[in-house]
C-alpha cells in the first residue's frame, strides 16, 4: 500500500503501486463503475438476445428443416403433412 496518499475505502487494488503496462491491461480494476454505459450495455445485449430469439422464430415458423441425401449434401426441405401426402 502506499504510505503517501490518503487511502479511502473502498480502494482496493487502486491504492497499490503497479506498473503502467498492468494499468493498460487491467483497466476495469481502476475504473469506478458507470450506470449510464453499464446501462446502455445491457440495453444492448438484451436487444441482441431478442432479435436472436425473434430471428429463430421466424425461422421456425417459416416450417423447414436440413435433410441429409443419399450423398451427404445438405438441403432445407419444406415440412410436409402427413394429409398432404
């Protein structure tokens, strides 16, 4: 710990010597947290899941499926009833 500066709680790892190299490196250690970034990060991430879950949806609903041929290729392939056979 440094002995020169006024060390508060709560500092951690903040008060301690280190390099600059392990600054640039482990720059979330010294950082104090931001709402309104840490905000829009999660605003973020929940509108990628749910264009990921709503992508699959439709996937789903659109009724295809990958069949594997006789020669190993793969091909989508509308699925069928078994009353419109």
């Amino acid at each position: 710990m440094s002995q020169g500066q006024d060390q508060k709680p709560g500092d951690g790892i903040r008060s301690m010597r280190s390099t600059g190299v392990f600054r640039l490196i482990n720059f979330e250690l010294y950082t104090k947290p931001n709402k309104i970034i840490m905000g829009l990060g999660l605003t973020a991430i929940a509108g990628v899941f749910g264009y990921i879950a709503y992508m699959r949806y439709k996937y789903e609903s659109l009724g295809y499926y990958v069949a594997v041929q006789e020669n190993g290729s793969e091909k989508f392939i509308k699925k069928k009833s078994n009353w419109e056979k």
